[in-house]
C-alpha cells in the first residue's frame, strides 16, 4: 500500500487508501529509519489517500513531533479535498507543513 522514494536528502512516503489504523503501521515502518539516520527529513504524500482517521492523523502529528526533537522536518503533500478537509477541520493545518505538490515539498527543504 505504501511506498518510499529517497530524493536526496528526503525521503518521500506515498501511498493508496486509507491512511488508518489498519495502515498506519506500515507507514510508520517507512518512516522509522529516518529517526536513526541523522536529521530526519520526510514528505508523506496524500495525493493518493484517500482518507484518514484518528489513528492516522495521530500518526501524523507523531511524526512530525518526532522529527522536530531530532533536528529535521516531516511535511505534507497533495492532500485530495476530503483529506485537506479533515486536516482544516482538526485544525492540523495549522500545525504541519502542507504543500500542493509532493515536489514543492522536497524543494522547500533547500530554502
């Protein structure tokens, strides 16, 4: 369901279906490894979930607090409506990086 592409320095989580509590373990294992590799820098691209609950958004908020006490960034991309919808509505769009493109993510790493 899911998968990772290291671009450079970052590496990029995407997937397909629900980011839930029956895939949520499969994308922290792919994002675990940046935790133990230097400073973590990680993009996890929605543009092909199609949505999440409360255990995914956990998951997501975990991350993000994760690589913030080890010095690096997690970010978003591409949410679909429905998925920037839950992200306004728990106000987490507030509190992590979203960006239109999976690529404009990677790229805000080099600013």
């Amino acid at each position: 369901m899911f998968h990772q592409v290291d671009q450079g320095a970052v590496r990029v989580i995407a997937g397909a279906g629900p980011l839930n509590h029956e895939s949520v373990a499969e994308a922290r294992a792919l994002l675990q490894p940046c935790l133990t590799a230097g400073q973590p820098l990680a993009v996890f691209d929605l543009e092909h979930v199609s949505l999440m609950d409360s255990v995914g958004l956990e998951m997501l908020v975990q991350t993000h607090e994760d690589f913030a006490r080890r010095g690096g960034a997690f970010k978003l991309a591409a949410p679909n409506p429905l998925c920037r919808d839950i992200l306004h509505v728990t106000q987490l769009d507030k509190r992590l990086e979203i960006f239109a493109t999976s690529r404009a993510a990677v790229g805000s790493f080099l600013k």
